[in-house]
C-alpha cells in the first residue's frame, strides 16, 4: 500500500466543488480544504506508485478549476491509532 499526500492550488471558486468531486474517487481517503499555500489536500492510499501517478495525473490534475498539484510519497505512516495500539502490548 502506497500512501501520498497531494496539495493542490485551486481557483477559490472551485475549491468546494474540487474538494466534493476528490472526496468521490476511489483511492482518496481524506480530503482537507486548508489555509496557507495550498488550497486543498488530498490523502492517497492506493496498491503502487503506478496507481498514483494515474490518480494525480488522469484525474485529480485534470479537474477544473486546479491550476497546480504537489505530491509527496509517503516512506512509513505514523498514525496515533499505530501509536496506540504499539504501546497497549503487554499492557494486562
């Protein structure tokens, strides 16, 4: 499983419909519209970097309204729940 982040510029008039139409496609668990740099942040988790380098580049770049995307690829996933439930072992 491969996970990425992608931050998106997006045109201000369509950043709800941008996030609405990424909150739909398979491969994209989270969806954040955000303040700063970006406008909205897409989280990936998807089988390979082939399926994110179709994701990011036959779907979510061709959206309208997007006028540039930024991936990272994620290298390990740290997460409180994975925290959590590491520190809970042994615990009676």
């Amino acid at each position: 499983m491969v996970s990425a982040v992608v931050l998106l510029n997006v045109e201000q008039s369509h950043v709800n419909a941008v996030a609405e139409k990424l909150t739909g496609m398979p491969g994209i668990s989270d969806v954040y519209s955000v303040a700063g740099e970006y406008d909205v942040v897409a989280i990936l988790r998807v089988r390979d970097n082939e399926a994110v380098q179709e994701l990011v580049t036959t779907r979510i770049a061709r959206l309208p309204g997007i006028r540039n995307t930024e991936t990272l690829l994620a290298f390990r996933a740290y997460a409180n729940r994975d925290l959590d439930a590491g520190f809970s072992l042994g615990e009676t």
